[in-house]
C-alpha cells in the first residue's frame, strides 16, 4: 500500500510540472504577446488542460480554436478584453458557414473561459447603415448591413463542453452567445453578463446559465433554443436576471425547445410577453415546453404568465446540473 501511494503521489506531482501553462502580455511580460499566438504554440491534442493566462489589456484579435482541453484565465473580468467587429452578413457574403464569423471561434471540446470580455464591437462601432456586393446572395447579389444585425461574440462549430465562469460577452446585435451543437452540445455558464439583439443568448442542445445577467439592447427576444434532435436537450435558466430597453422581450423559438426560468428576477420594463412560438414551417414534435417556477418581475407585479408550472414530479431541488447533463458531465468541478 506504502508503494502503491509513493507511485500514485510521484504520478501526481509529474503531472503538475507537465502541464502547460502559458502567459500572454501585450507589453512582451509573458510568453506570448497574442491569444492565437499562444494558441498556436500548442501541441494539437492532449489529454490534459492546457492553461493560458491573459493579462489585463484589450486584444484586438479574432480568435480561432481548433485543439481540444484549454482553459483561458483573464487577469480581470472587466480589464482582460478580446474585441474584434464581424457582422456575420457580411462575412457570410464571401463564405459558406460561419466559421470565423465570431470574435471568439470555438471548433474544440473541453474549452473554459474564466474572467474575460469577449465583445463583437460592429454594432457598437456601426455609424450608418452600409449596403454591401454580395456574392453569395441568390435574389439581390447584394446585402445591407445594419447596426442590429447578427453579431456574435463567441460561436462554437462541432465542439461541446463549454463551460464560462465570470465573463462578459457582449454585441449590440443578435446571437452575441451562439453555442450551436444541437446534437450533443453541452455549455455552461457562470456569473456571466450577456448583452446583444434579437436571440442573444441561444443555445443548442443542453445548457446551464447561472447567476447570469442578460441585458437587452433590441429585438424581440432575448433568449432562444434549439432542442430540435433530442427530446431531452433544455436549456435551464438559474437565478438569472433579465433587463433591457423599454418594452424588451423575454424569448422566443422556432424549433423544438425546452426551456425552464428557476428563481429568475424580470425588470419591471420587460414587456407583458411570454416566451413565444415564432410562425414557422418547422414540424414542432414536442409542443410548446416553456416552464417557470418562482420567478418574479421587480416591484411585485407579476405576470401571469410566468407563474409556476414545472412538469410533474419537479421542483427547484430536482432541476440541476445533473438532471440537465445526465451525469455526463460536471462542469460546476473546476480545474
């Protein structure tokens, strides 16, 4: 047994000094001077995280990532800034899919972000509406690119397993948080800010926001899902808070979603609208599965349609992580 835990305790401590551990710094401190660079100087697998630590500093950079077990860690949420401005109808007039098409660009499992901005700066940059050529386009060969058209801040492409701890994520168009893998897309999300346009949060597949703020800028709905593959995909709002323009909207959908709203606080601005179906010719399998259970709108009046209707046999204690992820994953461990 003495042997044994010598050997375990000796496997332990290689492993500690073989992990990778990298420092980025814009004024030439660290190893690296860019995010992608560092990125790039990484082996392309590995079965262990590799950590990148970023400096406080703003980052115009567009961000690809293609290999698997990385964690970035910024020195501060609000100071460690990675901004770049991409409207995705533009982009899309040159090429076929959006990979790209986001400040950060996640092609890669097991990825954490911790104590960052992530910002697609177009609409926030945007001085006048810009009719653009455009390839691509069947009908007009051309597109007109607006302030409020789709922005995002971070897509991922064939990736799952994200999980974002004390980070903002920020656009002032639509899908600024675009997690798409509506087949076996697992994403988490922590004590995060998420501000944008229409469907600014919009996950596909199963996913877990926690102590998050949403912020609407425009749109007619703030939060969406994809759960169109799977029966059991949801995506699980908790302890979140929900704020915006005058009139702003809660959420909408136009595939099959399940959504459920756990002890979330609505300003008293949001507008008298539920979370809606959007007229589509989609076939919807599973019926309209928006559910509630104490939330509550600022200033005590609530809305009746958001009062408590959780399937039965659910309550606050049963809808966690686990029940969400199946067991497959806890994201709520970690490093």
């Amino acid at each position: 047994m003495r042997l044994l835990a010598t050997i375990l305790t000796l496997c332990i401590a290689l492993q500690a000094q073989s992990q990778v551990k990298i420092k980025v710094d814009p004024s030439g401190k660290g190893d690296f001077k860019t995010i992608q660079g560092a990125i790039n100087s990484l082996a392309d697998t590995s079965s262990a995280t590799r950590y990148i630590y970023i400096a406080k500093g703003v980052y115009h950079e567009k961000i690809y990532i293609e290999k698997n077990n990385i964690e970035f860690i910024g020195d501060d949420r609000d100071k460690t800034i990675i901004t770049y401005a991409i409207a995705r109808d533009e982009w899309r007039c040159g090429h076929q899919d959006d990979w790209g098409v986001a400040t950060f660009n996640v092609g890669a499992n097991d990825i954490s972000l911790v104590n960052l901005t992530i910002t697609n700066s177009y609409g926030f940059d945007w001085k006048k509406d810009t009719i653009i050529p455009c390839a691509l386009d069947t009908v007009t060969h051309q597109k007109k690119l607006t302030k409020t058209g789709h922005q995002m801040a971070m897509r991922t492409m064939n990736a799952t397993r994200l999980r974002a701890m004390n980070c903002n994520f920020l656009s002032w168009g639509g899908d600024t948080v675009s997690p798409w893998e509506v087949d076996n897309g697992f994403w988490y999300f922590y004590n995060c800010r998420m501000e944008g346009g229409v469907d600014f949060y919009c996950p596909r597949g199963w996913a877990w926001a926690e102590n998050c703020e949403f912020i609407s800028h425009n749109g007619p709905a703030a939060i969406w899902h994809d759960g169109s593959h799977n029966e059991d995909s949801k995506s699980v709002l908790y302890n979140c808070t929900f704020k915006g323009y005058d009139g702003f909207y809660l959420g909408r959908y136009h595939r099959d979603a399940q959504i459920y709203l756990v002890n979330c606080k609505f300003a008293a601005n949001m507008k008298d609208t539920a979370i809606y179906r959007v007229p589509t010719t989609n076939t919807i399998q599973w019926g309209h599965r928006i559910y509630y259970y104490n939330c509550h709108r600022e200033g005590g009046n609530d809305y009746s349609w958001f009062a408590d209707n959780l399937p039965a046999g659910l309550d606050g204690r049963t809808i966690n992580q686990q029940w969400v992820f199946k067991n497959k994953w806890r994201p709520d461990i970690w490093r």
